[in-house]
C-alpha cells in the first residue's frame, strides 16, 4: 500500500503541476488583460513582499515529517503525539511574532514603494498586505497537519486535494475577474481557500489518521534536538527567499511595477521546471528516513539518489530543451511582444537550476541524516552574492542581469561545493551518479534537440497550430529516442509495467 502511495502521490504530482501548466498558459494572458500589468505586478509583488515572512515557520514542516515518520517506524505513538503537542505551541508564539513583524512592515509601506508606487497603487498595496499577513498567520498554524499527512505517506489525499483546489481556485478567479474585481479580491480568495484547506487537514488527521495531540511533558531535549535540525532548514528557506522573492521586490523599487510583470511571466517557468522534479522527490523524504535510521549503506542510498536523478533526468532535460528551441515563439504567442526579457529571464535561471534539481533526492538524504548544515552555508553564500550584484547590476542590466547573478550562483555553489560535500564528506558516491546520468540521457537529449533545432529551421511557428505541431513533433522524436537508446530496464518497466496490468485485467488474467 505504501509503494501505491508513492507511486500514486508521483503521479497525481506530475497531474497537478500538468494541470498547473495548462492553468498558467491560459490564465496568465487573462489576468493581464483583464487586471492590466501595473495590477498584476502589485499582484506579484506584494505576494512576493508577504511571502518573506513564510521563512517564520522555522524548518517546523520538515521537521515533523522528519520526526513523525520516525516515530512511526518506532510504532511510538504517545512520543508522536507529544511532539505534536510542542509543535503547535511552537507554531502559535511563530504566529504571534509574525504578527508583529507584519505591523511594522505595514507601518513602512510607503517608505519602502513612495518612489515606484502611485498614490493609489500604495493603499491598495496596504489592503492586500493585511490581507495576506492574515493568510500567512493562519498557514503557519495550518501548516503542522500538511505536515502530518505527508509523514503518513497519504499522498492521494495531499495531492488530490490540491488538485480540486486548484481547479476551484481557477473557476471563482476567472468568476471574479469577469465581474470586474482587482488585485485585491484574488488575495481574498486565496485566504478563504486557504482556510478551506486546513479545515479539511485537520479534519483528515483527526478522522483518519486517528492523531492525537496531548502534551504529557514539555521535552527540553526535543525542543532543543528539533531545533538543531529545523534551524538549517529555516536559514535555507531565507536564502530561497533571498532567491526568488529579493530581485522582484529589487526590480520594484528600482524599475516599475510593469517590469515586476515580465519578469514575474519569466519566473512562472522557472517555477514550473522546479515543480516537475519535486514531483518526484517530495513524496520521498518519509522513505529516506526510514532508510537512514534502518542504517541503509551509503551505496543503497546512492543508488536510490540515482534512480530518482535518472527519472528526474529524462523529464527535466525534455522540458529544458524543448524551452530552448521553441519557448521564444510560445512567449510570443501567449502574452505578445512586450515580454522578450522574460523567455531570456527563464532559461537563465532552468539553466542554473539543472544540476541541482537531478539531484536534489541528496538533500532529503541529508535531512534525514540531519547534516544539511553545509548545504545551508553554501546557500548562505549563493543568495548573498545574489542580493549583492542584483542591487548593482540591475541599473546598467535590467531584469536579465538579476537572472544572470542568479544563475551563476547556483551553478557554481551547487554545481561545485555542494557535490563535493555529497561525496567527500557524506560519502555519497557523486561520480557513479554523474555517471550513471549521463549515460545515455544527456547524449540523447542533446541528439534529439539538435534534431529539432534543423526542423524548427524549416517551419515558421508563427500561430499555435504551428507550435503544437512543433511541439508534437519533438516530444515523439525526444521520448522515442529515449526510450530505445536513453533509458534502463527499470526505467522501462516503470512505463511497460502499469501497461500490462492494464492489458491483463481487460483479458481477465
């Protein structure tokens, strides 16, 4: 039942971001016309300005996977429901300090947008800011039982939730949008949404999964061993911020909120490529610990990292080049001339977030081990030098010099120090990976997409039906060479397997 959850929680993943996908293509142009870029800017930005404070929540959501998941494999039921007892104490003093902070922020609104914002733009800005400080206050204290299900391995709950979630959402967005409404009313929906679904995870944990929260003693050396490992992941979901949400409130201040908008369209497929390899590596955390305290050796959970780096391979490399050779033309035809930056602003960033998304099953090695220290410094350094030559570069380069600092950042301080760290210090066996991925994916890749490249020489993709055509043609020439020439007998019985199950259950075998 448990390989059924994963196997279904991956596949309900790559549903929900397909989904999310086709979501954004044809949601997006619609926002833009009918909210205009100055209002989907603020949008974007004061979503970004908000989401710095989701880093309060400490580390605390992995840290109960972590711990529950252990707990669970102890069959310890009174230390987990202990534990959860301290979270939540944890989680309401977060909230609280979160609430403070989000005052003083609001206090210093016109300080920090009085030169880009218009009179108007700063007390809607003001609106939308309280707005979503409430959502986060109540995500946080939400968040523990998000947490819960995935420690429980209950990945067709989690997933397909959000999945009706999302189709919701879509439905009142577009409802609201045609009536009129501005930025503002979307940021009410996403807060009632959001209550919706903790409403709903509380509801699964205390009815399904039979949890209960007694607090039997206020453990020091938990709190303090929680600590200890929840800390690094806190500072690494700083530095993610300091990724992805510092350039847009950057180019805010120093530019418009109309080039918050092209690059914000630039980052939507950044964000998607990231989605495609969680898909598969966050539903795995839970199985690594098992592993680590069952004291897997360092060779299985290589092999493990492998497995998972191949699969997440051949699908990040599809849509990597297939954004290369045809994601100018599709940015054309979405959302029209004005947003070349933002093709441009995405294949810097998918190129250097590559390598790091194959292999980031190492990071829930680490987790599980609780030695993501060093992999949290080197961030530390990633995202500092980000901040630092954005604030720079950005007046003499645009929004393509943000994504460029960006770039080279994760390329070097993943590419580099975090591998040797994987190898060198965990024990990891980094060579057989890089070697086992390239074999036969990257030459494959590569193959297919210098094929496509002469093809597209011959086609104007001027219209979708040439693009779709274009499209079609190179997933049949990408997935076919792949299939005979990139992948393993494993990785084709991932795909023949359900296929004969099928087969067998319609022949009543």
């Amino acid at each position: 039942m448990k390989i059924n959850q994963l196997k279904a929680g991956i596949i309900l993943s790559y549903l929900l971001i397909f989904s999310n996908t086709i979501i954004g293509i044809l949601l997006t142009p619609f926002m833009l016309r009918t909210l205009g870029q100055s209002q989907y800017g603020l949008y974007q930005l004061i979503g970004a300005f908000v989401g710095y404070m989701t880093v309060l929540d400490f580390g605390l959501g992995n840290a109960v996977i972590r711990y529950v998941a252990q707990y669970r494999h102890q069959k310890d039921r009174k230390s987990e429901s202990n534990f959860l007892a301290m979270t939540l104490i944890m989680y309401s003093t977060i909230s609280i300090l979160a609430v403070v902070i989000g005052i003083i922020l609001y206090f210093n609104l016109d300080n920090i947008f009085a030169k880009t914002f218009t009179t108007i733009e700063l007390g809607q800005a003001k609106i939308m800011f309280t707005i979503l400080l409430i959502n986060l206050v109540i995500s946080l204290l939400g968040n523990a039982f998000n947490a819960i299900i995935n420690a429980y391995e209950k990945f067709v709950f989690n997933r397909g939730f959000t999945l009706f979630r999302l189709v919701f959402r879509v439905l009142l967005l577009i409802l609201l949008l045609k009536m009129g409404c501005n930025a503002i009313s979307i940021v009410v929906l996403d807060t009632a949404i959001n209550i919706f679904t903790i409403l709903a995870n509380i509801y699964v944990c205390k009815k399904y999964l039979r949890i209960t929260i007694k607090l039997i003693k206020f453990d020091k050396k938990l709190l303090v061993e929680v600590f200890k490992y929840s800390i690094f992941i806190f500072l690494n979901m700083i530095f993610d911020q300091l990724i992805w949400r510092v350039p847009p409130t950057i180019i805010g201040i120093k530019m418009s909120t109309i080039a918050v908008a092209i690059f914000s369209v630039g980052m939507q497929f950044s964000a998607l490529f990231m989605q495609f390899s969680t898909a598969i590596s966050g539903v795995f955390l839970p199985k690594v610990t098992k592993m680590v305290i069952a004291g897997e050796s360092n060779k299985a959970l290589t092999d493990f990292m492998i497995r998972v780096g191949r699969l997440q391979g051949i699908i990040l490399l599809y849509i990597y080049i297939a954004f290369v050779i045809l994601g100018r033309q599709f940015i054309f035809l979405w959302v029209g001339d004005g947003y070349k930056e933002a093709w441009i602003t995405a294949l810097m960033v998918m190129t250097g977030l590559l390598i790091p998304l194959m292999e980031n099953a190492g990071l829930s090695i680490l987790q599980a081990m609780k030695k993501h220290q060093f992999y949290v410094i080197t961030y530390l350094i990633i995202c500092t030098f980000n901040v630092i030559t954005t604030i720079f570069i950005i007046d003499y380069t645009g929004i393509s010099g943000a994504t460029m600092m960006t770039m080279l950042g994760l390329f070097v301080g993943h590419g580099v120090f975090i591998n040797w760290y994987y190898h060198c210090k965990i024990g990891l066996d980094m060579l057989r990976f890089f070697k086992e991925l390239f074999n036969g994916i990257f030459p494959v890749s590569i193959i297919s997409g210098v094929i496509m490249y002469f093809i597209t020489g011959y086609m104007q993709i001027n219209s979708w039906i040439m693009f779709i055509i274009g499209g079609v043609i190179f997933t049949l020439i990408y997935f076919s060479n792949m299939w005979f020439f990139g992948t393993n007998k494993y990785e084709k019985n991932l795909v023949a397997e359900p296929i004969k199950n099928i087969y067998r259950r319609r022949n009543g075998r």
